[in-house]
C-alpha cells in the first residue's frame, strides 16, 4: 500500500507561488551575474579564450569540425604518436560553440567570430544554471528560499572561471544540466513532464562527460526507491523518468557515436557500456512501475531487486573495466609523474598536504548542506525531497574526496538545502530582532553556505599562522602566461615546417592552437603512449630519448624553462634529456632553431 501522507510530506507550499515572480527574480539575478562574469572578464582580460587549457583544446577540436573533420571523428590527428589520439569530448559541446562562430563569422573576421563565441556562450549557460537554482530553491523552500538560493547561486558563479567568458570547456554545460535535473526531480506533484524532463536531462549529462555517471546512477536510484515507497503515487513519474533517460540515452549514443565503436566500451564516454546500463535500468524501472505499482510493496521491491540484480550482471558482463577508476589503468610512470601533479584529480588527502586552507571552501559547505538535508528527514521534514538531495550531495562529495574536480558539484547541489535554512533563520530573525543570537545565526549560516568564505578564512588563518611562525610569506607566482602558451612567444615556430613537438603537458594545445605543428603531449589521459613516451624521453638518457622520438617521428623539441612540469622533472632526474638540455648540454642529433620568440623557451630541430 501506498503512503499518502509520505507522498504530502514531499509536497511544499513553494507550488503556490507565482510562476512569474519566479521568472523575475531567475532574470534579474541571470542579469546581475553575467554583468559581473563580464566584469570580471574584463578587469583581467588577456586572451578571449579562457586560461585553462582545456578552454583551448576545445577550441582546437571546434576549428577542426569546422574545417571539415567529420561529426563522427573525434580524433586528434596533432596529438601523441603518428596518427592522433581518439578524445572523449562530446559534439554536443562543439555544436553551438561551432553554431556561433559560424553565425558571428557572417559579418565579422574568423579571429573576431572566435572571440564573440567565446564571449557569449559561457554567459548564455547562467540562465539554464540560474533556473535550475531559482527552480529547485522554490520547491523547497517557496519566495523566501528562491531570493537567498539565487543570491548564492550568484556567488558560487562569481568565484569560479566556468561561465566566464572565454569558458569553453564542459564543466559549465554540466553544471547547468546538473542544476535543472536536480530541479525537475523536486516537483512537489511528481509530475510526469518533470521526470520525463529530468531523465532526459540525467542522459544529457551522461553524454557529454562520463564524470557524472555516480550522481546520475544516484539520481537514478533514488527515483526507483522512491517509486518503491510509494507505488502507484508515483508510478507516472517512475515511468516518464525511466522511458526518457533510456530513450534519450540511446539517442544521444547514435547521435554521436560513429559505427565503427558501437561495439567498443570505453569508460569516459557514453559508450555501449553506460548505453547498456541505461537502457536496462531505464526501461528496466518503467517496465516494473507499469507492472507492479499496484501489486503490493513485496512485488516492487522484489521488481528493484531483480532489476538491480540484472545491471549488476550486465555491467560485470559487458564493462566491468567501468567498475574501478579509469584512470588506474595508466601507466605507473604516468600516474606519478603526471596524474599525481593533476591539480583538480587529487584526492582529499593530498588536498591537507598541499593546500590545507583550501579545505573548508572544497568539503566544508558540503558538509554542512548534507547535515540539514539529513536533520529534515530525520525531523519528517519533506523527507522525499531532502532525502535526494542528501544521496546527490553525499555522492558528490565523494567524488570530490577521490577527486577534487567534483567539488563544484557538491558546492552547486549545496545551494538548494541551505538556502531553506539560511530563509528559515532569516524569518527567525525578522521575527525577533531583539535577539542577538537570531541575528548570529542568520549571519553564520549565510556566510557559511559561500565557499569563498571559507577559502578566505583558510587563507587568513594560513597568513596569521606563518606570520606567529616567522615563516617567511610565499611568493606571488608570476601573473604572465608560460612562454610556451603564449602566442607571441610562438609566432616564429609557427613559421616553421609542420613536425611533431616534444614539450611540457601544459603547452599542448597552444602550440595545436597557434601553430600547425603537431604535439606528442598534452593533459589527456586517452593519449596513454604519447604521455608515456613524453615522460620516457623527458627523464631518461639523451639516447634512449633519441630512439624514442625516432619511433613517434618526432621533429622539434620545444622546451619550456618557465613550466612547472620542466622544473619538477630536471629537479627529479638530474640526468635527464630535459635537465641536460636546460644546462646546455645539447646531443648530437640536436640543433638550435633560432625561432624562440622568448629567452624562457628553447627550440630544437631534430635531424635524422
């Protein structure tokens, strides 16, 4: 038997509120945050396209599509050994980005046409991610919560370079899509469109980065158990759910997946693995809310475990590779001489060691937006609603512990839960000004839901600390680009004949941005023998660099003195290629171009 009144506690008095007022208050504060990205853009301009190199290689792979490099191919024919290395990056992501420039490229010159897409389409994401917030607050919350949870939705936006312009890689796309499934899944009234929106968005979001397969998978679960609960209540938007997220899985797959790899697992993509897994639970839990709703409790929870016993089956059957961390498959020599020096891929432990003050803003908020989901079921409070979003948010926030990259989700999905609280003690206070501990708790709480505060805090702490200690204060890094990245700096090999470049990770895509060579390296794990190769001729003797290179034809070296990753190396083997080349040491199948356009960077020619 179904529980109405469990299903009531699902339900909030945010449905009586005005759909327009919502969309007011979603525009003005859209409009508040893209005046300030812009702000921000423009107070540290320095390139239209964003600094993270991820920004440009997705430029690179947008200007090859454009070129004429099929929707299906998604090779990079400049990266790694002789012929390319195959991305995991999704079109969907290159389409509108393409769609712009192509648009802008009417009536302005291919430079400027790639500057205002880069303009415009980062700031054109805050609305969808804004509405997701304003959304998902208002469910849960009503007026009071949607006008706090778009204030720090705002400020989550202001502190990070995602949406910026200039931001094209797809972390800001998924966090839209994150921010609207999660909205969708809080309607009061499980209506079906709601779920039928929010599975084809979970898809979405499985399409364009395989990074969020957990919080999916956990969204996934959580409208199952639901459904379990409450059977026929339920039983529309278990279905809608399940029907759209295996419908539009299968359809983004063959929207994107050329012929050749439908058969081909990969775990950092939608492929037939996460296809299988999709269409099998997808249709899997609509098959069983249709059969079992009105059965009895016994049939759909036995419905779930069988269902749950057949993806188990499938996923060990068809990838169970996609069961551990794809990343462990790399070469050991990778992993602790790239991977580990991967800033946004270290774990929380590594996080303490290096960047301790840095740890309230990454896990504290987090953890605070999962104690009071967890304190409103355990107090009977909406207990549906704040159930999901305590199994979303502790899902991202393990993900971050394993990696940091899925901070930003935990910090985004903690908006909706503590903009219900931070509302709450303002009502509190509004109601009793007299009370200085009203008026406290209402500051703590709201200053504790950002987490630049807590980033600011760290850094305070972490200053007034080295100061007791006599510690001297750490040097400023230097604000200008490496001169491998920079376009003036490489303007003169740019003249050079085409040939594949030996470099530091890091200047990979600039040199596929600003000149024709190719590179055999870049920070992309699916280039596994160019990374090894990379490393192998960085570290070791001249000799054995020499055959390497000749095996993985490549034609220049280019080294960096002024990266991070040269320095870590010539610091870690002294004898090798790198560090005896930055002492001068330069071998006989080796000869100076004189093209550096910067005294930091030093070419060489190789000759066969």
């Amino acid at each position: 038997m179904t529980s109405p009144k469990l299903l009531e506690s699902f339900r909030t008095d945010a449905e009586r509120a005005g759909a327009g007022w919502l969309l007011r208050m979603i525009l003005l504060f859209t409009v508040l945050a893209i005046v300030a990205q812009i702000g921000a853009h423009l107070s540290t301009y320095k390139d239209y396209i964003g600094p993270d190199p991820d920004d440009v290689m997705r430029l690179v792979e947008v200007r090859d599509w454009l070129g004429g490099q099929s929707w299906f191919d998604l090779h990079q024919y400049r990266m790694g050994p002789p012929g390319g290395m195959l991305m995991h990056w999704s079109r969907f992501v290159d389409a509108p980005i393409g769609g712009l420039i192509l648009l802008f490229g009417l009536f302005l010159s291919p430079d400027m046409a790639e500057a205002a897409a880069a303009f415009v389409w980062p700031l054109a994401l805050i609305l969808p991610l804004m509405a997701g917030i304003g959304l998902g607050a208002y469910r849960l919350g009503g007026k009071p919560a949607v006008v706090i949870g778009l204030a720090l939705g705002f400020m989550f936006l202001f502190t990070m370079m995602r949406f910026r312009p200039g931001g094209l890689d797809h972390h800001n796309v998924q966090l839209a899509v994150v921010a609207l499934m999660a909205a969708c899944l809080l309607d009061p009234q499980a209506r079906a469109r709601s779920f039928a929106a929010a599975g084809g968005l979970a898809a979405f979001a499985l399409a364009i980065g395989a990074e969020t397969t957990p919080l999916i998978a956990v969204a996934a679960m959580g409208v199952a158990l639901v459904w379990a609960v409450l059977g026929q209540d339920y039983r529309r938007a278990a279905i809608a759910f399940g029907l759209a997220f295996a419908g539009f899985a299968a359809v983004f797959f063959f929207a994107t997946t050329p012929k050749a790899l439908w058969g081909r697992v990969t775990c950092d993509t939608l492929s037939i693995g996460f296809l299988s897994l999709a269409v099998i639970g997808g249709a899997g839990l609509a098959a069983a809310a249709d059969f079992s709703s009105q059965r009895g409790a016994l049939w759909r929870w036995g419905s779930l475990v069988l269902l749950g016993a057949l993806a188990g089956v499938a996923a060990l059957l068809i990838a169970p590779e996609c069961l551990g961390n794809p990343l462990s498959s790399l070469d050991p020599m990778v992993q602790e001489l790239w991977l580990a020096s991967i800033s946004e891929a270290q774990p929380i432990g590594k996080q303490f060691e290096v960047s301790p003050d840095a740890i309230g803003g990454i896990y504290g908020v987090g953890l605070i937006a999962l104690g009071v989901a967890l304190f409103r079921v355990w107090r009977g409070e909406q207990v549906l609603a704040y159930s999901l979003m305590a199994g979303l948010i502790a899902i991202s926030w393990i993900v971050s512990a394993i990696q940091v990259r899925g901070m930003i989700f935990t910090n985004l999905l903690s908006v909706l839960p503590l903009s219900v609280i931070v509302a709450d003690l303002r009502a509190q206070y509004l109601a009793h000004r007299n009370e200085p501990k009203a008026a406290i708790a209402f500051i703590l709480a709201a200053l504790a839901s950002v987490p630049s505060v807590w980033a600011f805090s760290g850094a305070a702490v972490t200053i007034a600390v080295n100061k007791v200690a006599g510690a001297p204060p750490e040097e400023k890094e230097d604000e200008d680009k490496p001169a491998c990245i920079r376009k003036e700096s490489l303007a003169e090999v740019s003249k050079l004949p085409p040939g594949r470049i030996l470099t530091a990770f890091n200047a990979g895509p600039a040199i596929l941005r600003f000149t024709p060579h190719a590179v055999l390296t870049g920070n992309y794990h699916r280039n596994a023998k160019g990374l090894l190769d990379g490393l192998k001729m960085a570290t070791s003797d001249p000799a054995i660099a020499a055959a390497l290179m000749e095996e993985d034809k490549v034609g220049y070296v280019l080294l960096c003195l002024d990266d991070p990753q040269v320095e870590t190396l010539k610091e870690k083997f002294p004898n090798g290629f790198w560090a005896r080349l930055a002492r001068g040491e330069i071998p006989e199948f080796l000869e100076p171009v004189d093209a550096a356009g910067d005294p930091r960077m030093k070419i060489f020619r190789v000759i066969r």
